[in-house]
C-alpha cells in the first residue's frame, strides 16, 4: 500500500529508477530478482515510448503488407554553429511480428513482476 501510494502518479522512468534504488536494501536474492526484472523492462521502455506516444499511419498500402508506420510525436530541437532546427521525430515501419515479439517481452515482464510481488508478499 506504501509502495502504490509513493508510485501513483509518477512516470515509468521514475518508478524503474526507484525499483533499482529500493533493491540495493533488500538482501541480495532480491536484489538479484529485481535486477533480472529491470534487464528485462528497461529495453522496452523506449518501444512503449513511440508506441503510445507515437503517431500511427496505418494505411490500406501498408497493412496489405503487414506493416504500419509509427512516428515519434516529440519535436526534436538542433542546433549547429550556424543553425538552429526544429524536427519531426523519426519514423519507424513495424510488422507485426515485432508487436508480436514486444508483446511476449511485456508479457514476460509481468510474470516477473508478479512473481516478484507474490515473493514479497509471502515474505512479509
């Protein structure tokens, strides 16, 4: 309940960071748990990013073959000794194989993460 209470609101960056620093006091089968889990969820992190975040272009040409286009929403500012830019973020093509395979590392990820709770909770 402390936990949820301290969590609620805050981004998923902060949460994994506050993961890291809570598991460096708790003994080291726990920490070895929590450091297996935060390898695991912080690749995805910058995929769930454009993915919730991103602008998706799901056209007739691209879905008939099996791809969609998304694209960072974040405008990204450049500057160089001369010039100062705005730019659109970048485009990524996705097929569904690779929601497929982000899935499975979400999925994954969740099973860790609810072993982890129940070992806590049994713990306690």
């Amino acid at each position: 309940m402390m936990a949820a209470s301290l969590l609620e609101g805050i981004t998923f960056a902060r949460t994994l960071d506050s993961l890291e620093k809570v598991s460096r006091f708790q003994d080291t089968v726990m920490e070895s748990r929590l450091t297996r889990l935060l390898s695991v969820i912080k690749p995805l992190r910058k995929k769930r990013n454009l993915f919730v975040h991103g602008c998706w272009d799901i056209s007739p040409k691209l879905l008939d073959q099996g791809l969609v286009m998304v694209t960072d929403s974040k405008i990204q500012f450049e500057h160089s000794k001369n010039r100062k830019t705005w730019r659109k973020g970048k485009s990524q093509t996705v097929r569904y194989q690779d929601l497929q395979e982000y899935q499975t590392e979400v999925m994954r990820g969740l099973k860790m993460t609810k072993e982890l709770l129940m070992s806590l909770e049994n713990a306690a």
